[in-house]
C-alpha cells in the first residue's frame, strides 16, 4: 500500500482524506493513532505523525488532549473543494488545451466526455452482471 516513490507522511495524509472524501471517515470519527498506522504500515511512528499533523495544520484533523485525533467538522467538503480545483488544473485544463490544438469545438468535447462518462458508469454493471469484481 505504501509506494516508495513518494514521501510516506504524504501518503499517509492521503489514506486519511481518502477515507474522509469515502464517507470511511465521517466527521467528529476517531482517526487511528499515529502507532496505529505506525505498526500497521510498519514505519516509523514519528513519520505517521507528520502525515497526521499535516492534516491537522490544514484544519482537517484536530486534537482531543489525551483521547486522539478527530476528523474536524466539515472537513468532507474542504477536501472535495480542494480535490475539485485540483481536477481542473490537473486534468480539464490541459484537455481543453490539448482540445483547442485539436480543433475540438466546446460541443464536439462535452460530446466525448459524455461517452466517456456513459462508458464508465457502465462498467461497474457490466462487471458486476460478468461476476466480475
């Protein structure tokens, strides 16, 4: 679960939001402590608490002095606010870029997206009648 090629108190930043953004994590929800993922991820506890402390310095994650960390109220929206713009300079802007080089008008591109998009919410049907899971 852990990968090498990036820093591990990011990662374990990551897991956290992944599990606030999934609803795994719902707001005022204990978060394991930083031992916790130290031994379940075998590092480093002091790099656990980086990742934990990262979040809390961004307002996602807060302190109860002797019981742990808690998810912090809103945090679910802050982290999918923040996923959103990243989405859109990660992946819209240079697409409508790419598109434009292209010549891809605005219509010929939301046509695409939505094949894309039809195809996708498909697949989990299709597997799922495959028996796949």
């Amino acid at each position: 679960m852990i990968d090498d090629s990036r820093p591990i108190f990011l990662q374990i930043a990551e897991m956290i939001e992944n599990d606030i953004v999934d609803g795994v994590l719902a707001e005022e929800a204990q978060v394991p402590s930083t031992n916790e993922f130290a031994a379940f991820h075998r590092i480093n506890p002091a790099t656990a608490a980086k990742g934990v402390n990262r979040l809390v310095d961004d307002g996602i994650l807060y302190k109860k002095r002797g019981i742990g960390m808690f998810v912090a109220a809103g945090a679910r929206s802050v982290l999918i606010g923040r996923r959103r713009e990243d989405f859109y300079e990660q992946f819209l802007r240079p697409m409508a870029r790419e598109a434009c080089k292209l010549g891809i008008d605005n219509q010929q591109l939301l046509t695409m997206l939505g094949r894309v998009a039809a195809t996708e919410s498909d697949a989990p049907a299709a597997m799922e009648k495959e028996g796949v899971q």
